[in-house]
C-alpha cells in the first residue's frame, strides 16, 4: 500500500507519508505490530516512533525474501482515538544504485507500506489494523532521499502532528493504492537491525573564509550527521561529506557519484533538532555550509550506524600502532556491516562482494556474534547462484559494469560458498547452519570441476587472481605477480577439502569421501604444474608460496624450501607487502607455521609503504581498500577504487588474535581452545579475550626475566591445551589459571 498518484519512475521522487486513524473501544491488554515495505519505512503510532532500527527493513533478494519486523506497541496505544503512520523512503528497492550513475527501479517502481497491528483487548477479543484501502497518503517533508545521494529536507512542510488522531482536518491526505505479495516471501531476520550504535562529536570545527564550517570527528566512520539549530525560515543548511581532505577541502573523487549531501531547510519555528531519515555516509570529514550563526561542536553530532551485532572480541598489545591497526580493522567491519557484508560504505558500490567476506570471516565472527547476519546472507548467496553452480561477485546481483556482466565464475570469490560457512560452524559450532548451505557449496565444488575436467586445473575463464597486488597498475587491480590460474586451482583444492570436512560433519559420508579425493588429486595436478623440481613456484610470488603453503598443496620435503623462498621474499622487499586480497590474509600463518615467526612479525611492523602499519602512521582509522589510498606524499592514488574503508586487508587481525593474543578454537564453537602465544617483533605484552557460545576465553600474557607470565580462562563446559614458550602442552580445565614459565619449567 502507497501513494496513488502519478510519478516519473526514472526520475527523482519526493517520498511519501502514509496514516491510517483508527479507534480501540476497549482497554488494551497487549499489541504487536508486523511490518515490512518495499523501499524503506519509519513508523510511527499516535506521534511516538515505534523501534529504532534504520534503513529497515534492509536489503535482501527481495523477489525472495522480505524480512518484516516485530513491535510491541501496547504502550503506544490508547483507548479511543488512534494514529499509526509511517515514513517511506526508497532505499536498495527502487532508488538509484550501483555503478556508473547507478540504475534505478531494480526491484520494481512501488513504495509501498505492508503492516499489520494486532491488538487484544482486556476482554479477550481482538482488533487487527491492515494496510489497505482505507489508509491516506500525502506527500513529506522529504523532498528527495537517496542512499548514494542524500537526503533534502524542508522543515516549513512538516507538521510534528501528522501521525496522531485528526483534530478539525486532516490536510491534504489522498487515496491510496494497494498491491499484492507472495507472503511466502515475507522472512523473519536472523539478526539484529541496524541502529545507531555509537555518537561521536567533532574534534575540531574551523570556519573558512567564505563562512563555510569544516568538521573533523576524528574517525572515519559510518552514518549521518544530527544537527541543532536555529534560525530565518527558508536558511537553506548544505552538509557534505568525505574520508579524508585533500588541500584542506573534502577529497570527493573517492566517491565518484555517490554525492553525500543532505540539505535541511529551516521552518522559523525555533530550534530544530533533525537528522536524515534514509541515508548513510562514510566520511571523517564534513563540510557545512549556510549555518546562520557560528558553530560550536557540541550543535552537531556523528552517529554511527551499523548492524547492532554483539562485539565479542578485542585485543590489545605493547605496541601501539598495532593497537591502532586493530581498532582501524573493528572500525571498518563496523562501517561495512550495514545489514549486509559490504566492500565500501561510501562511493557509489556498497556490495556485498562475495571475496572481501570469505577473507574476512574469521576475523569478522571473532570480533562480533555476525551468525545471524551471515546466515542472512548465506541464504541470499544461495539464492543468486546461478543454475551452474556459478556464485555472483556481488549478492544480491544487480546490474553491473561490463567486467561484472555477465557473471562469471571467479576463485576466491565463489568459494565464500564452501569456506564461508564452514567458518561459522568452526566459530559457534550450529550445524544446521552448515546443512543449510551444504548444497550451495556442493553445487560450487561441482561447477569447478567441471570447469577443471581430467586435468583438476582450474586454468580457464575469467579470473582476478591476487587482486589489489601493490604491484598491479592503479587501473588495472587484477595484473598482480601471481598467475591468476595457479590461484584459481588452489582455492579448488581448498574448497574441495573444506567440502569433504562439512560432508563428514553432516554424516555424508559418500560424499565426504568422493570430495577428500577430488581435493587430493587437485593438489597432485597443482604440484605438477606449479611447483618446480627445487619447491620454487612457476609464480615467484609471495602470495604463491602463501597460498601454496597454507592451503597445504605441498608435500613434506617442498615445504621447507618453499617457505624459506617465502622468507627471502619477503625479506627482499624489506618487509613490506607484496600481496593483495587472497595473499594478505594467509601471508603471516604461511610464515608462522613454518619456521619464520621473525619475518611475519617484521612485515607486521613494518612502517613504510605498502605495510599494514604505514596507513596507521598516514593517519588511518579504518583500512583501506589499497594499500597506498593515500600515498607518501599526500597524495591520493588516482585509481577509480580509492576507497579508505574496506576491511579484506584487515584480515591480518585473525593472526593477532590467534598468534600474537595466543587464543584458538580446536572444535566447533570453541569447546577446545588452544592457548599458544607467539611473541616476537619486540611485543612485550598482550591481552586478547572472546565470548564463546560457552562463556568468556582469555589470555593474557607478559615477557618476564626468566620467561613469560600468562592468566588464562578458559569458559565452563570447555577444555584447553596450553602451549607457553619453552614448555611442554598442559591441558586445562574450565576456570581462572595463573601460570608463569619458570614455575612450569622448573616443575618439569
């Protein structure tokens, strides 16, 4: 149900408002309110606004799935006289979206309103409110509202009355027009929404010349600005945002069209408190232009938003730039967990690419409880595969550039199929999330072998390989220095295996099986094309020795040689990084596990470009989406993807907490941990901590004279195994533990 009245589809359209009056003869016992829309709603009964959610009610395959929300709104209502209202916006369903200049209309033209209230009264009996007919619509306030655009308010058009009971008349409400949906379509979430989590006020404010007012908040975050302020009817306020300043004004080539800026139109009528409805913007910066008078920073205001997922996780260490990486990486899992996994919370992209979540994952389910979003969206992978087996880039799909379209299928990206939910089943050990995406994955494994045929060489098609390899041109992310199709058959064997891992899980035991073969001969055909007789690669690359090392392709004698080839590598290019998505996050464990702790604590610590740390020592406070987004010289790269907030490079922050933080699971949902602290690199001291579905694990560690201290707890219903430097492994039960290396070397 929505507005009746005729619009431009492909123009801009001034959302709607819709109300329904309605009476209750009776006193209220209780009343739950079910609510949905196409496009993006605010509710509100009786002038109060029911939950506090935003941009509900989020983004899914929405032919498919539609979630819907539920409100207890008892205390909203009262005997008599009764308004329910709601605000509508158009959101991912009909407003402009994705790339070049985005496309409108992806899901149909309507904005529409689906509700139902149920109410009971004291006596039993029930009253249900609907969406239908007898509902009014006018247009609001908001005369243009976009995700990517902003959002243009006119306060002299509102009137803070309009969602309670009608006194003398009712203004301009028309008629509206209803429709019909599968409510088979109609899902409940799986996790939370999104909600304001966080305000942050700015650090600075500096008027410019030409009166102009220019705001640092000192993070670079996600959300919209709320503003104070007085003022002449008419005062027309301009507010723009960015990640970062270039010759101190707002850098917003970054955000090719995506134009975040939000207008507010003063009414006269005092001071107004306002802020956007239905848009968010990642930025630090902002820039206000029009303010009636001067600006002080307590009259604005940053809030954040992202999903309100639990935070489970943290970590922290003798180093404080590593401390700052860390915080940078919970920032921008923050910023880009909006309803969805998304690459970039600020241009005109915002996809849920299906690469930067595979990599990301264990990190991301350490640090926050994400099941239910990634369930979420799971399912919606599940739904865009195509009949093949083929996974899209992006889920949910929508019209893309040429290098998207047609969906290909792509290594690394694809395979957040297999290792994505194998992941969450290690993290919170649901098995029945495992078996809800088993047959996705099994369609994926299938689809490349095929692809492969006899030879188990995944060496055609379009691939991205390493992409964002520092070395590969601006313009060209995909042209790293390691062979795309040695990648490609890498991540087969790697799925494979993680296939025949759920299967086992699941009680498939033919397909257990048959998918622990495919993955054996798959590693015997990339041993034979790739590996040289000396265990060098035919890529002599750090990202090839990474992934052939921590995907386990190697025999026992390649091992070696090929992990001090890594080594040489790495040390050749003085510590700095030469991988991109797929090495980045595999490049540390590769070194760890194989005798070069030293080196992958050198290129942990390493400052100067392209390193991890060197975007925390330009001032980052999320990670960037290349390693040189902001070059030496203050610079920014002139690449078209130039983004400061995406979190795949991030992914290092699974190895802190595993490595440096000393804290591992060993079965599904962390009913074994392994405490095993690898200090280097000068780390004196580390702290790291994480809510289990069974309870809080901990460790905390410190580099003594004669050793190392450690406090350990380990979660009821839980066993560990401790392995502290110098001492042999000590099983532990649940409970608070005190331990210190020389006691333990001594009792030994």
């Amino acid at each position: 149900m929505g507005a009746d009245w005729d619009e431009d589809p492909e123009g801009e359209r001034r959302p709607a408002r819709v109300r329904k009056d309605f009476r209750l003869d009776r006193p209220v016992a209780r009343a739950r309110l079910y609510v949905t829309a196409h496009g993006l709603y605010e509710v509100e009964i009786n002038g109060r606004r029911v939950g506090d959610e935003a941009l509900a009610p989020g983004w899914t395959v929405y032919p498919h799935r539609l979630r819907y929300r539920t409100h207890d709104v008892t205390a909203h209502l009262t005997e008599g006289a009764n308004t329910i209202g709601a605000w509508l916006g158009d959101g991912w369903y009909r407003g402009k979206y994705g790339f070049d200049g985005g496309t409108r209309n992806i899901y149909g033209t309507d904005q529409s309103l689906i509700a139902q209230l149920e109410v009971e009264y004291d006596d039993g009996t029930t009253h249900v409110v609907a969406t239908d007919r007898t509902w009014k619509a006018a247009p609001g306030p908001i005369l243009t509202s976009g995700l990517y655009e902003g959002e243009t308010f006119d306060a002299r058009l509102h009137d803070p009355t309009w969602a309670t009971p009608p006194a003398a008349g009712t203004g301009d409400w028309t008629p509206v027009r209803t429709g019909a949906r599968d409510a088979g379509t109609l899902v409940a979430p799986l996790g939370p929404p999104v909600r304001c989590t966080e305000e942050v006020t700015p650090v600075t404010v500096t008027r410019t010349g030409d009166g102009r007012h220019l705001l640092d908040f000192g993070q670079n975050l996600v959300g919209r600005l709320r503003v104070t302020v007085d003022g002449p009817a008419g005062t027309t306020l301009t507010l723009r945002h960015a990640e970062v300043l270039e010759d101190g004004e707002l850098a917003t080539r970054p955000l090719r069209e995506a134009y975040s800026v939000d207008t507010l139109i003063l009414s006269g009528g005092g001071p107004l408190t306002w802020e956007p409805r239905f848009t968010l913007h990642g930025f630090r910066y902002a820039e206000i232009s029009g303010w009636p008078a001067e600006l002080t920073a307590g009259q604005v205001t940053a809030r954040v938003y992202h999903t309100d997922m639990r935070r489970t996780g943290w970590f922290e260490c003798s180093d404080p730039l590593v401390n700052r990486l860390h915080e940078n990486v919970v920032w921008s899992m923050r910023g880009n967990f909006v309803d969805l996994p998304t690459d970039c919370p600020q241009r005109d992209e915002r996809l849920g690419w299906t690469g930067d979540i595979q990599v990301f994952a264990p990190t991301a389910s350490f640090l926050y409880d994400c099941a239910g979003l990634l369930d979420s969206w799971l399912t919606d992978v599940g739904i865009e595969q195509l009949p093949d087996g083929t996974i899209p880039w992006y889920v949910p799909v929508i019209p893309g550039e040429p290098m998207w379209t047609p969906i290909h299928p792509g290594a690394a990206w694809g395979d957040v199929a297999t290792l994505t939910p194998w992941t969450l089943f290690q993290r919170y050990g649901d098995l029945e999330l495992l078996h809800r995406h088993y047959p996705m994955a099994k369609a994926w494994v299938e689809l490349v072998e095929r692809l492969a045929g006899p030879t188990r060489l995944w060496d055609t098609g379009v691939q991205l390989g390493d992409w964002l390899d520092p070395a590969a041109p601006p313009d060209d992310p995909a042209a790293g220095r390691t062979d795309r199709y040695l990648v490609a058959t890498a991540y087969f064997a790697h799925s494979a295996r993680h296939l025949a891992l759920a299967a086992a899980e699941l009680r498939f035991d033919a397909d257990s099986e048959r998918y622990a073969a495919l993955a054996a001969e798959v590693a015997d055909a990339f041993r034979r094309r790739y590996v040289l007789p000396s265990a060098r690669l035919t890529s002599d690359s750090a990202t090839a020795y990474a992934i052939a090392l921590a995907f386990d392709l190697l025999t026992p004698e390649q091992r070696g040689p090929a992990a001090d080839r890594l080594a040489e590598i790495v040390l050749a290019d003085g510590a700095r990084i030469s991988t991109g998505f797929v090495g980045t996050p595999l490049i540390c464990d590769a070194l760890t596990d194989n005798g070069h702790l030293d080196v992958a604590y050198r290129l942990l610590l390493q400052t100067e470009c392209p390193s991890w740390l060197y975007t925390v020592t330009m001032g980052a406070t999320t990670i960037w989406e290349r390693w040189d987004s902001l070059r030496p010289d203050g610079t920014l790269n002139p690449g078209g993807m130039t983004s400061f907030n995406h979190y795949a490079l991030g992914a290092v922050a699974d190895w802190l907490h595993r490595v440096v933080g000393g804290i591992s699971a060993t079965a599904p949902g962390h009913r074994r941990l392994s405490f095993r602290p690898r200090p280097g690199g000068g780390i004196s001291w580390a702290r790291v901590r994480h809510d289990t579905p069974y309870g809080t694990a901990a460790l905390s560690w410190e580099l003594t004279a004669t050793g190392m201290t450690a406090d350990i707890t380990v979660p009821e219903g839980c066993t560990a195994t401790v392995e502290l430097p110098g001492c042999a492994p000590l099983a532990l039960g649940p409970g608070d533990h005190a331990l210190d290396t020389a006691e333990l070397g001594a009792a030994a």
